[in-house]
C-alpha cells in the first residue's frame, strides 16, 4: 500500500510542477494543464485503490 501512496504523492508533485509550468509558459499553458489534470486523476484513482485493497483492522484476511 506504501507503493500506491507514494505514487499518488508523486502524481501530485508532477501536478504542482505542471501548473507552475503553465504559469511561466503561458504559450504552453493549455497542455500543461491537461496533463496536471490527468495527474491529479491518476494520483486520486491510486488513493482510492489504497482505500479500497487497504487491510482492515480486526479482518483476519485483511479485507
């Protein structure tokens, strides 16, 4: 489960990156945006995974 918050803690960094990218290269600035939105899509569907595949307390099969 580490893996998948680490991932999503990385999809956001890129995001962050992205949109700052966007604000220095105005030219550029639509692309950069999509690709900050499907960053923060891709770290939010990580999070959910970790939600949902996480072990639960008290399930003796972690489900």
């Amino acid at each position: 489960m580490r893996s998948m918050l680490s991932s999503a803690w990385a999809h956001d960094r890129a995001a962050e990156l992205l949109e700052d990218m966007a604000a220095v290269h105005p030219e550029e600035a639509e692309a950069h945006l999509q690709s900050a939105e499907r960053q923060r899509r891709w770290a939010e569907n990580d999070r959910d995974l970790v939600e949902r595949y996480a072990p639960r307390a008290g399930d003796p099969d972690g489900l």
